[in-house]
C-alpha cells in the first residue's frame, strides 16, 4: 500500500529537520553581532525569553497542551537553565567581550566528543569505531573552517573564551539531562517553563551586573525578533524533538555543522571571507556528518542490562 501524502510529508520534514535546525541555530551567532552592539547580553538574552514567553504562553494555554508534571517541573527548569541559560548566557558574554563568533562557534561544536564520551556512562548509549571516527573528522575539520579566526583573535578576548567553555558544558550535559529525565514532557510546555525559569535567571544578572540601557534601533529590533521567536521558540523546539525522536550523541553531531553554516552567513552578510583551509573542512565536516549518520541511531543500541 503506497504511502499516504501526510506519511511523506512527515517523512521528508524529518529528514530536513536536521538542516533547517542547523540553518536557524547557526543564525544565532550572527544575530549576537547585529545585537550586542545595542545592549548588554544578559539584558538582551532577558528581553528575548520574556518576547518568547508573552508569544508562547497564550499559544499554549489556547491549545490546552499538556504542561510538565510537578514532579517534572524541576528537571525541565534545570534543563532551561543549561540549555537556554547558561549555554546562551556564556555565548553572548564571550562575543560582547570580544570573542569572535567563529571562535564561540567552535569551542562549542565540541559538544559531540563530549556527549559521546559521557552518553555511555548516563545513558547507556553505544558509540561505535567508525562513529568515534565521524566525531573526529568533524572536529578537525571544524577547526580547519575557523583556524585563522583563532590566529587573529584579540589577547583581551583570550580570557573570555572561558564563558564559551562554559557554554559547551552546559549544552552538552542539558542534552544529556533532557534526554534522560524529560523524554516525556510535551515540548511546548517543556518550553515555557523553561522560559520562566530563564527570565527570572537573566532578570537577577542583568539587574546586578550590567546598567540595562537599551538602544532600540531597527537592527536591534530585528536581531530581538528573530532571536526570540526563530531561535527560541523555532529553532529549541526543533532540537527536543529531535532528541526526544534520536539518540542524544547523533543530534549532537549536528553541532559540527555550525561553525561552517557561521562562517557561510557572515561571508554572505558581513562579507568576511575564508580561504582554501575552510573549504578543506567543510568536506571533512561533511565527511565526518555522513559516518555517523550512515551508521544508523548514533548510541541507537542499548548495553544489555
């Protein structure tokens, strides 16, 4: 019996649901750069989530969605505050302390060896040679992409990039944790009480640590725009569905893609350019994504109890 045309519909939006995730989460980087210059990170990242959270409540309260559970409420709040707080908090503090984009973006596409490396212990996940050998492809060859970001990057900006390794752990352990403790929790009310949970969060640092003076330009009301309702709303909710549809360590993969999706963006919008060492990994990076897709469910295979 032929498929009907909602069953290929379904079919062709989860096979490009990796790259429009990839796509919209590698906009962020450039939409730090249109934003940062008109206000302080943590103010900024507070008046994404409550724009995010005044759009997507009432959304949610039409639709009668199924809300977290009590006993639920606390790992989907602590998945926020890694996922939403600390991974977007850290990202936009290195880029406003002079951080490149390219270099934020690499230091977190690590997150792959990382949630490979711990999927094992917290998840029972298993990571084969030759997806072991994707991840390493992926990594060299993201670092080929933006090497010569490295080379050019500010002494000053050096200690920032700390905030970006923050960022890394907090994506790679919200992954994690999301996979292991909120597989079940309907994605729109997983989402809006992380919301919450991360407004309150940036309010109290915005409120001790920065002046909360903003520029209200029509870049940076486009860069809040976008950043509130594609990335926030869009772009996160696309992410827990494919975790909660994949293995934690093959979604994370995706993050390999990134900086060279950056890295295209900011040539096409800002005019930076990259030489022959960023095409060089752009294949290894693709290289890298096509063993461990073509493996199956990276970590799909359980350990025997």
């Amino acid at each position: 019996m032929p498929p009907s045309p909602a069953s290929r519909t379904q079919t062709v939006w989860i096979a490009l649901s990796p790259l429009l995730f990839t796509f919209l989460w590698s906009t962020g980087f450039v939409g730090a750069k249109f934003g940062l210059p008109y206000a302080e990170p943590l103010t900024y990242l507070l008046l994404r989530f409550v724009l995010a959270a005044a759009l997507l409540v009432p959304i949610a309260l039409m639709l009668k969605i199924s809300w977290p559970k009590r006993h639920e409420i606390k790992h989907v709040a602590l998945v926020g505050l890694l996922v939403q707080g600390v991974y977007l908090g850290g990202v936009f503090i290195a880029i406003h302390n002079g951080v490149q984009a390219g270099v934020a973006a690499l230091i977190v596409s690590a997150q792959p060896i990382l949630t490979a490396a711990l999927a094992g212990p917290m998840l029972g996940e298993k990571v084969t040679r030759r997806q072991w050998l994707g991840l390493l492809f992926g990594l060299a060859g993201v670092a080929a992409v933006i090497a010569e970001k490295i080379d050019t990057a500010s002494a000053d900006a050096a200690w920032a990039t700390l905030y970006a390794v923050a960022s890394l752990l907090a994506i790679t352990l919200g992954t994690l944790y999301q996979k292991k403790y909120c597989h079940g929790v309907d994605v729109v009310g997983g989402n809006c009480v992380q919301f919450v949970t991360v407004i309150f969060a940036f309010g109290l640092g915005a409120l001790l640590f920065e002046t909360n003076v903003v520029h209200w330009t029509g870049e940076f009301v486009f860069a809040l725009a976008w950043q509130a309702i594609i990335l926030s709303i869009g772009a996160t909710t696309l992410l827990y569905v494919m975790i909660k549809r994949g293995a934690a360590s093959q979604v994370a993969s995706l993050f390999y893609l990134v900086p060279p999706f950056t890295a295209i963006l900011a040539w096409l919008m800002f005019g930076e350019t990259f030489g022959i060492s960023a095409i060089i990994g752009m294949v290894l990076v693709a290289i890298g994504i096509l063993l461990i897709r073509t493996e199956g469910a990276l970590g799909g295979r359980r350990r025997p109890a």
